[in-house]
C-alpha cells in the first residue's frame, strides 16, 4: 500500500512540474539565428529564455527549400498566460502564444508572422487561431455590407447585414462553447465583437457608436487580459488609431477624450499605473509634451503616493526639454569675441535650429540647401546651426565660407560628441535634427525634413487650405 502511495506521488509530482517546449519552424528563415522568449506581463515583458534558430534544408513537393526551427525550453514552473516569441530587434519580428500546461509548435513566415502563423500542436492556440480567422472573416464582410449602405441604403444590403449579424453571433456562442474550461476562453469572450444589430443609416452615428461601444466586452480588472497584450492592444487601437483627426489642434482634444474614456475604464490602481506609464512613454516618445503634461497632471500626479514614480516623471520631463511647447533650452557659443547665446538673440522674427555634423553625409547634402532656401525665401528667420563635432578642424571652414550668414555653434566632448551637454538636453540622436523657434524661443514645430520646413515657414497651400 505505502509503496502504491509513493509511486501515485511521485506521478503526480512529475506532471506538475512536467518542463513544456515552444517549437518553431520559419520558412523562409530569417538572416539572424537568434530566437528569445519573453512573457507578457500588460505593458511588460519578462525575459523567460533564448535559443539558436538551426537552418536545414527539406524537400517539399521536389522542391528543396531552406527552413528555420528552433526550440525554446520553459521552466518547470512556468505560469500558464501569454508569451512572446520574438526574432527581430524591431518592427513585426514576434508570435505571440497561450501557454497553459501543453507543448506548443507552430509554422510561420518571420516576413508576415500574425498572416501566416499555423499552430501544428496546442489545442489552446490552434482553437483560438480559428475563433480569429472566422470571426474576422464575418467582420470584414459586415463592415463592407455597412459601407456600401451608407453609399446607397439598398433593402438587399440591410438584410444580408442582419444574415452576416447571426452568423457572427453563432459563431461567437460556438466557441465560447469550445473552449469551456480553457485559458483561451477568457479572451474570446472579450473580444466578441461589439457590431450593433442594425445596420446604420448616417455616418456619423455609425463612427460614434464604434468608439462608444469599443469597450464593451473588455473587463479591465481581469488579471488574465491585463497580463496579455490585449488590454494594451485595445487601448493602443483606441487612442491612436480609432480616434483621427486631420487638424493638430483637434488632434490634441481628442486624444485627452480618449484618455480620459479609457481612465473610466480602469479601477485597479497598479493597473492604472502601469497604463498611465505606458502612454506617458508613447506621447514622450513622439515628443507631444501637451499630451504628456496632461497625463500627469490630470492622472499620474493624483495616485496615490505608492504608486507614484518620481524618477520615472522626472526622466520623461527631462526628454521634453526640447518639445513642441516648451521653451527651447538655452546655450551659448563664441562668435569671434562675442559670446552669444539662444536666449539673447532678437534678430529673427523667428528662428531655425539646426543640429548636425561635418561628418555627416546627409548632412553635408542637405544643409547647404537649407542654407540657400533660408537665404532667398526666408531672410528675417535667424538660424543657429549646432555642429556636433569631434573637434573645430571641419566645423571652421564651414562657418566661415560656406555659412558666414547663419550663426555657427559647436558642440564637442572628450569622450563621445554626443554626449555634449547641449546635445544631452535635446536628446539628438541622429543628424541633421531640426526645431523651429518663435521669437521668445519658444519651439512651435519639429520638422523631420527639408520639405517639412518649407510646408512649416510657407504655411498650407490654397489647395491644402481648401480641402
């Protein structure tokens, strides 16, 4: 009997900390051979492990063609929820997959991964996959059957949107059915789509009620959505995609809007944070100071002590010195014997800052242009070029015979150029960077390119002012 019970222990024990894999096969392979696996915590993801992506050749259908497989080992104790399998440092470069309890293999072109992934092994992932595909596959058609309608309010087009209305709903109830029981279940009840039942007839109601009701079925208290992408995913969707403007000023309005339906939304306070600190990181990355100021004002700073970060604001601030809206940071430089700085000048009606380098190809090409468009075009805007140099050997020349009418700075350090302290402040990372000023400095616009500039300091065309 003893000897039952320990065998029986010893089985169970096995199984509980049985080790799973994550196997995958790229076709065709990517150039690099590395694979690394993370878990998805909301906003975050945790490094699990890593591996080495092995290239063979097999022979398909007589054709022999060159794959990729790997295999990534998860702990023992590996908790059950959403992983990432990522192979590319940025862009499209990752798969995401539910991990509960099950070996997981899948097939996939690393060039179109969410297209073309086929899980080969994981009842989780293979019913979840044919939820998506199925359900996409009505939403397309109801969305076409809805455009057309509101072109021309046809009564064939209206009854075939109630028929493709049913069909979705069955197909919503079907699955729920099927994963009874499963991790997947949770997500597929919270993606069911939120269609209205009849067919729009103004397109204005239409747009209104797809933002009104774009949270319906998202319950942002359930750990099992918030430790995914999907709770993300929504709120990504819903501020910068869902929520368009053509005009900046509107632009900006109707982001806080957005933010602030989507704050109703959030109850669990490190949930809210973690949010919170997730759009501060997106607006500050696209240097929307306003955005990032409102953010804070109106939510971060209202959390609880606890919860508040006050390395995490002070170092996103620290990006924003030089934002649209801020005051540009002030400098100084020597021209001959005068000792100037960005603060004191009051010859322009406003102002170009350029930053670049004399060992930069793109910059050797591009602001000598700038330098005659600025001359010819635009001679009461004051334009500070800030070389970013190892030292004044190259900067010299130019200042003095190929932009004797620009004010000419240089910016050096000891050990790397870019640490130069001016250059740390406006957080340039690639040459030529540019910031237009008004005349209290203040930066009005960030253009990326030359075009950019000219569309900034010549204002819209009549044909742009008319649309």
């Amino acid at each position: 009997m003893f000897k039952k019970l320990l065998f029986l222990f010893l089985f169970v024990t096995s199984i509980s900390y049985a080790q799973y894999s994550i196997k995958g096969t790229m076709t065709p392979p990517e150039e690099s051979d590395w694979v690394i696996l993370y878990k998805i915590n909301g906003p975050k993801q945790k490094f699990i492990s890593n591996g080495t992506i092995v290239f063979e050749d097999v022979n398909i259908g007589g054709n022999v063609q060159k794959v990729g497989r790997f295999e990534l080992k998860l702990p023992a104790d590996a908790q059950t929820g959403v992983y990432r399998v990522t192979y590319r440092n940025q862009g499209a470069g990752f798969i995401d997959v539910y991990f509960n309890n099950e070996n997981i293999e899948f097939v996939f072109n690393p060039q179109y991964p969410e297209e073309s992934v086929l899980f080969t092994r994981s009842r989780e992932n293979k019913v979840y996959r044919e939820y998506l595909e199925q359900l996409n596959i009505r939403q397309v058609a109801m969305d076409s059957l809805q455009s057309v309608y509101l072109k021309d309010d046809n009564k064939k087009t209206k009854k075939a949107y109630k028929k493709a209305f049913k069909e979705q709903e069955e197909i919503q109830d079907a699955y729920e059915g099927k994963s009874e029981g499963m991790l997947v279940n949770t997500f597929i009840k919270a993606n069911k789509s939120t269609n209205s039942s009849s067919i729009f007839d103004d397109t204005q109601e239409y747009l209104e009620y797809v933002v009104e009701s774009f949270f319906e079925n998202v319950d942002f208290s359930d750990q099992k959505l918030y430790r995914s992408p999907f709770i993300i995913e929504k709120v990504t969707n819903y501020i910068f995609y869902l929520n368009i403007e053509g005009n900046q000023e509107e632009q900006q309005k109707v982001y806080k809007q957005s933010i602030t339906n989507v704050m109703k939304q959030v109850k669990d306070d490190q949930i809210q944070k973690e949010i919170l600190e997730y759009l501060i990181t997106r607006f500050t990355n696209a240097r929307n100071s306003e955005i990032v100021d409102f953010l804070f004002a109106e939510y971060y700073d209202e959390m609880d002590d606890e919860f508040k970060d006050e390395k995490f604001k002070n170092d996103k601030l620290a990006e924003l010195l030089a934002s649209q809206g801020r005051v540009a940071p002030d400098f100084s430089w020597k021209e001959g014997e005068k000792e100037l700085s960005l603060s004191g000048l009051n010859d322009g009606e406003n102002y170009l800052l350029i930053f670049w380098s004399t060992q930069c190809g793109h910059c050797v090409k591009e602001v000598p242009e700038v330098y005659e468009y600025m001359n010819s075009t635009h001679p009461n805007t004051s334009v500070i070029a800030f070389a970013i140099e190892d030292d004044e050997k190259d900067f010299t020349d130019w200042a003095t015979n190929k932009l004797p009418k620009w004010h000419n700075a240089i910016g050096t350090h000891p050990e790397f150029k870019l640490k130069n302290e001016t250059v740390q402040k406006y957080r340039i990372e690639q040459t030529p960077t540019y910031f237009l000023l008004d005349k209290d400095k203040k930066i009005i616009a960030v253009p990326n390119t030359v075009p950019d500039i000219k569309d900034y300091l010549n204002g819209p065309s009549k044909e742009e002012e008319g649309k």
